[in-house]
C-alpha cells in the first residue's frame, strides 16, 4: 500500500466528493476516495424504503426524545431529521463540533453522504437571480448568466437524476427532469378545484422531505 500512488485524493463521498471522484476518474485519473462512513449497499440497506407514515410509532416525525438528544438537528423542526431518516445521521454526542455561533450542521456519514439522503429535486437559478445585484445596485454584479450555467445545470442533471416538471416557468426554469413525484387523491382534487378557481393555476410538486406530504407551489399566469 505504501507503494501506490495517486493523481487525486478525495476526501468524502457525498454530492461534492464523490462528483469530483467521478469527473477526475472518468477523465482518465488515479483516484483515491477516502469516506469514514459504512456502505449502503442499494436496495438491500433501505430499511425504511417500503414503510408509509402509519407504520411508524410518531407518524414520520422525530420523537420528542429525540429532539432533545439532538438539539441542533431539531432546529430543523423535523426536517431532514425524522423517523423515515433516523440514524443515517451524525450524532452530535458521538461526533460534536464547536459552535461558536448558530450553524445547522446536518452530517450523514455513509458511502455517498447526503446524496442518499435527498428527494431528488434540486431547482436551477433564474436568469434573474443573475442580474439581480447588478439591477437594484447591491454589491457586485454577478460575472456570468444564466446562459452560461445553463449548459452545466443540464449536463449535471442527467446524471444525477432530477426529479420535477417542464411547467415553462420564468422563475422556475425547466430542466433535464425525471417524472415528478405523483399526486394523491387529495392533491389531485385539490389542483382540479384551483385550476377551475384561478385561470391559469400551476399546481407544482415540491417535495419537502422523505415520506411527508407534497407541499404545492401555485403560480397564476400564461
């Protein structure tokens, strides 16, 4: 082992890390990828994959126990931590950090990180998120657009498979989507009233956080 030499050292195999070990593998470099935590073997390790909210003793969310053992992911009022995701955590009593000033740390040491730990939405910026400090004269001018991003938003999204709709939104541009997530029962009659309430309603899927209810983000326009 001694003897082995590397091009790249990545250290961690989350969506930072193991994106970089993929671009330098894939452009023919010696990679060495080091990651603290246990393998999820796919499918196999899913403990919770097949579990609906009634299946678990707090409905999906986070006991009152345990947001007291774990007072900084509970200022995420349940969210990422929850039942469905327990213990695929860091814990802050097994691997605590220094807080000088309020900072929500959400860690996940496993192979692949926090990438296992998504809903597989991830939304690009707009065109005018680029040219909002140049137009209303805060700060610096952004040095690149929309246009020149746009190329690499499509480019990382076929790869890492985003979930969401082609809704031709100004402010939420459409991307390399997979299906979104489906509608249930109540939301599907709850996007069939506002449609014939409001001319012109969007009803759009967010996904909030694993095995929780689909938030709706309605748009009225063209």
């Amino acid at each position: 082992m001694s003897k082995n030499t590397y091009d790249a050292i990545v250290v961690g195999s989350g969506i930072s890390g193991g994106w970089a070990a993929k671009e330098l593998t894939e452009k023919g470099l010696k990679v060495l990828m080091l990651e603290r935590g246990e393998n999820v073997e796919h499918i196999k390790d899913y403990t919770n994959m097949n579990k609906n909210l009634w299946d678990y003793p707090h409905h999906g969310r986070p006991s009152l126990e345990a947001l007291a053992t774990e007072p900084n992911m509970a200022r995420g009022k349940g969210y990422p931590f929850n039942e469905p995701t327990m213990g695929a955590w860091a814990s802050a009593t097994t691997a605590p950090y220094v807080e000088k000033e309020p900072f929500q740390w959400f860690r996940a040491y496993q192979v692949g990180g926090r990438s296992l730990l998504w809903g597989r939405q991830s939304y690009r910026l707009n065109p005018e998120d680029f040219e909002a400090n140049g137009k209303e004269g805060i700060a610096v001018d952004w040095p690149i657009r929309y246009e020149d991003v746009a190329p690499w938003y499509s480019y990382v999204e076929k790869f890492a498979g985003i979930s969401g709709n082609r809704d031709g939104l100004d402010v939420l541009p459409d991307g390399e989507f997979l299906p979104a997530f489906a509608f249930n029962a109540v939301e599907k009659d709850l996007q069939a009233r506002l449609k014939k309430q409001y001319k012109g309603a969007r009803v759009t899927s967010l996904w909030d956080a694993p095995h929780t209810l689909l938030n709706h983000a309605l748009s009225r326009g063209g």
